[in-house]
C-alpha cells in the first residue's frame, strides 16, 4: 500500500511495515482510498482528524443563511384599509431580511374572482418593489393564488 504523512517519505510499503510505521510514531494508519491501484493510507491522527472535521463543519452550519417564510393571506375581496394594515407587516418581513409568501385563498364560489386575487398580489408587488423582489409571479394552484418575494440585499 502506498503510505503519506508528515514525517513519512511517500513509498509503497507492505501492510504490517505501514502499521509498524504508525505505531512507532504513535499515530494511526488511515485508508484514504481503496480503489487506487495501490490503495493509498495516510498516518495521522485519527481522533484530532475526526476534531478537526468537526469543527469545520459546525462553523459551515454558523455561516450559512436560515431562510424564513413569512406568509400573509388576504381574500379576493380584501378592504383597503385591511390591505394596508397586511402591506404593513409585509413590509417589516422583508426590512427583517424573511422572505414574503403572499396568497389569495378562495372559498367556495369566490374562485370567480381570480383575476382580482392576481391584481392585488400584483399591486402589493408594486407597492412592496423599494424592499423586495418578486421571486415567482402570481399563479393559482388549487384554490389559493400565491406569489414569493424575497427582500433586496443591501449592498454596503
């Protein structure tokens, strides 16, 4: 098998010379991988490998961006005054860095009024457009029409 490591010169050795090998310096003998033609072993150690590997992958999850969905629902029929008020809070999910999932629910015979569902997810689009950008238009499926927006990335 063919042995790396710091301290080792990169030969092809038999198996018990590479464990020797690794045992003299305390260490242990790794496969790295199997199919190459020797296979390839590596000394290290093991336990502050298993560490370290750990470690980098804790801080990847801290670096990463958690996306929130914020949703808000209005009816095909919603008031002014009651399409303020949601516009509102919509708008305080995007300044807060959520994603914004708008939808029209339609009961019963209220389906009939799908073009007046689109044209206020439309306008909430507009009226939303400074702190966010629509990520998919309005599309009806089953009976709620729903819309996504993200909010605008800042750039510093």
């Amino acid at each position: 098998m063919r042995v790396v490591g710091d301290n080792v010169e990169v030969d092809v050795y038999p198996t018990h010379k590479a464990l020797k090998m690794a045992e003299d310096e305390g260490l242990d003998l790794v496969m790295i991988t199997e199919k190459a033609d020797p296979p390839v072993c590596r000394i290290i150690d093991y336990k502050k490998f298993l560490y370290d590997q750990k470690k980098k992958q804790k801080e990847m999850q801290s670096k990463a961006q958690k996306v929130v969905v914020k949703e808000i629902r209005f009816g095909p029929q919603t008031d002014d005054h009651d399409y303020d008020f949601k516009k509102k809070h919509a708008r305080g999910f995007l300044e807060e860095g959520s994603k914004l999932k708008a939808f029209v629910f339609f009961k019963g015979r209220s389906i009939v009024f799908k073009e007046q569902g689109e044209i206020l997810l439309l306008r909430l689009a507009q009226d939303l457009e400074d702190v966010g950008k629509v990520e998919s238009l309005p599309k009806l499926e089953g009976k709620r029409m729903i819309m996504m927006m993200a909010p605008k990335v800042n750039k510093k």
